[in-house]
C-alpha cells in the first residue's frame, strides 16, 4: 500500500460529484483501477484504465489518468447514497517477480449524505 | 459459473488453534492470491499463485502456508494462530493474460483470534 496513495475520507451531498484521488510511484504501472468495497462485502471492480489513456469514461464514471504526476482519479457524476463505500485505487506495477499482483491504496471511505 | 467464493465466511478461533480456508474459482484461471485487510492498511498480499503446484510468499506471508494441489482452488493454512492474524481475507484470481487482465475477488472470510 505505501507505493499508492489515496486520501481516508470523502463527503458529498446526493447528486454532487464526487471526486477520489490517487497518486502511484512506480512509473512503469500498466493498469489502474479502481475497486469499490461496501460493508460487509468483498471487492467489486469498478473500472481499469490502461497507462496508454489518459481518460475513460463509463456511465456515471470517468477516469483520469495524467502519467507525467503519476495522478489518478475517480469522478462519480450524481452521486447517489448507494454509492456510499470505501473505494481502493490499485497499480500492477510492471515490476516482474510477481506477475498481476495488485498493489492497493488504503482506501477512500465515501460518505454520500441525502 | 459462481466465480470466485470463499468457505468459511466468518470464523473464530482461539490462539493456538489451527485451520485452512478455502478459496475456489470456476473460471480457470491461472493466477490466485490471498489478500489480509486490516483497518486503514489496504489490502496486502501474503502468498500467491501462478498455476497448479506452484506457490510463492507475499508481502506478509508470516504464520500462513498455502498450497494449490488443483487449479481451481488456493487454500490458506494458519498453523497456530495468534490474535495479530485477526483479519478479513480476500481471495482473488485472475487469467494473468496482462492483455484482459482483471482481478476478481471472493466476498472475503472474517477471522477473529482470542
């Protein structure tokens, strides 16, 4: 987790956009991605961006991707409380030994209020 | 196809005790990993897999052993637990083909040690 960084917390009001930030060390990172987490449950994958784009968009979901900071990010367009939940950002770096191993950031806990 | 489950869901042993979790996966994949989660630390990896047979340490593999005797399933083993390997354990597999390479993860099992 050292080598990605996400900030702990979040709080928007339902129908804002929610913006989740994340920084990565390892320059030769070839996928990013984003995992959401709700209580109790496991790790839902939300969206992947390779390093060769710099955006991706998905419904309500758009990635960003500047390789030069080495800065991710998650926008949520319309937030809605369901979207409440801690939301990992993860690298494969490509550092060979242990190939597709994910490296996770400590998490986002989104707070969504009505 | 159910994915990627785990057995048991929660579990309480007593320091000292032993057992195996068992992580099973229906989508041939090749690639299995064992995650822990603690509060506020992410995700980290304590032993992975890269096909039958094989086995490798993590970034915390202390206390645990695994094996993949068959390709569909990873278990973990605590030898002699201790209340420092209360966790949530996450099962995750995936093709390793770094082309559609997507990691999908079980629904985790939680683990208290007395």
């Amino acid at each position: 987790g050292e080598d990605v960084e996400q900030s702990l917390f979040l709080s928007v009001r339902e129908g804002d956009s929610s913006v989740i930030n994340c920084t990565y060390t390892d320059s030769s990172s070839t996928y990013l991605y984003w995992y959401k987490q709700e209580p109790g449950a496991g790790l839902q994958l939300l969206t992947y961006i390779f390093s060769n784009m710099d955006m991706k968009q998905d419904q309500r979901l758009t990635v960003l991707l500047n390789k030069k900071d080495k800065h991710l990010s998650l926008r949520i367009a319309d937030t809605q409380t369901g979207d409440s939940a801690i939301y990992f950002c993860a690298e494969i770096p490509d550092r060979g030994s242990t190939l597709g191993r994910l490296y996770f950031g400590r998490g986002t806990q989104l707070t969504v209020w009505p | 196809n159910a994915g990627v489950t785990q057995t048991p869901k929660f579990r309480v042993l007593k320091t000292g005790q032993s057992m195996t979790l068992l992580c099973a996966q229906d989508m041939n994949h090749e690639y299995m990993y064992w995650y822990r989660q603690d509060p506020g630390m992410g995700l980290r990896l304590i032993h992975y897999s890269v096909g039958e047979g094989t086995t490798a340490k993590g970034e915390v593999p202390d206390g645990y052993n695994v094996s993949r005797l068959k390709k569909q399933n990873f278990l973990l083993g605590l030898e002699s637990a201790a209340p420092s390997q209360t966790s949530v354990y996450f099962c995750a597999s995936t093709t390793g083909d770094r082309d559609t390479d997507t990691q999908y993860f079980g629904p985790g099992t939680r683990l208290t040690v007395l």
